[in-house]
C-alpha cells in the first residue's frame, strides 16, 4: 500500500464506500429490507467518508492538507465501526434480553429533540438486532464494522505516510 499514490488511495476507498451505499440502497429498494436507525448512521458515516475522500482526492493534498482529510475519514470509520460493532453486539444477544423494538426513525425525528433522537437511535432497538440478510454467514452489521475497520487501517497507514517524519524521508 505504501506504493500507491495517496490520491489514488483516497480516491479507492471514496469508490468503496459509493459501492457499499449503493449496496445497501439495492437491498432497501430492491429487496426490501428497510434499514434500521443504526443502518441510518453507518449510512451517514460512509456518506461522510466518501465525501471527504473524493474531496481529497480531487484535492491531492501533501503533509498537513493530507492528515486533515486522513483524520476525517478515518474519524468517520472509527465512529461507523463503533455503530456497527454495536449492532453485532445487539444481534448475538440472547433473545430474552435483546431491547425492545421501538418507534421508527421518521416518527422519532418528527416528535423527539434531535439530541434525544440519536441517543435513542445508537442504543439500538430490537429491529437493530434482527438478522435479515446474510453473505458467507455475516450479517450487513458484521460485513459493515469489517468495512469501516478496513477503512480506518486505510486512513490510519495514510496518516502515517502523511506524517513530517515519513514525508521527509
């Protein structure tokens, strides 16, 4: 990894995350399989990700233009693979303590302050911890916190090749 240009990094993990939205929307508008609240936020997390990636990959930052858009994205993996990895944790709970299933996300939005409404949302509810799909044995949860680690290694080696002491090398 250390031989590709971080442009090009940059620009491959902007394209991964426009796969995995796109994926994702297939599953909702094709399939049917609504995604639950915490689904929402990962969502925006790789919202957030590809949009600071194709910024910096338009960009072709150097030094401290490339450690800002690194921390973001990887920023943004970070909290995403928290999100998800609290979905994994709600799926293999034992039945009899899995939360509650609750009010869906556009009616909370319309009745609850925002503040409430993401505490609400990233507890996570019983919906969160359905399994409805799976690929290869992992559930979208599972497949999505081991994206969002894949992708904050990527940022995590990018912030290091950014760094004054391996630029300078």
């Amino acid at each position: 990894m250390s031989r590709i240009p971080p442009r090009w990094l940059f620009a491959l993990t902007a394209l991964i995350c426009a796969a995995l939205l796109s994926f994702g929307y297939y599953l909702q508008y094709h399939d049917g399989l609504e995604p639950c609240p915490m689904c929402i936020f990962q969502r925006i997390c790789y919202f957030a990700i590809l949009g600071t990636a194709t910024v910096a990959a338009l960009h072709g930052p150097t030094g401290v233009g490339g450690r800002f858009y690194a921390a973001i994205a990887g920023f943004s993996a970070v909290i995403g693979g928290a999100i998800a990895g609290r979905q994994v944790w709600l799926q293999h709970l034992p039945a009899d303590q899995v939360p509650e299933c609750g009010p869906g996300l556009e009616f909370m939005l319309e009745v609850y302050p925002l503040a409430e409404v993401i505490k609400t949302a990233l507890r996570g509810t019983g919906e969160c911890a359905t399994v409805v799909w799976t690929f290869l044995g992992g559930s979208i949860a599972e497949w999505s916190l081991a994206c969002f680690a894949g992708l904050a290694v990527a940022y995590a080696v990018l912030l290091v090749r950014f760094s004054p002491r391996h630029l300078g090398s």
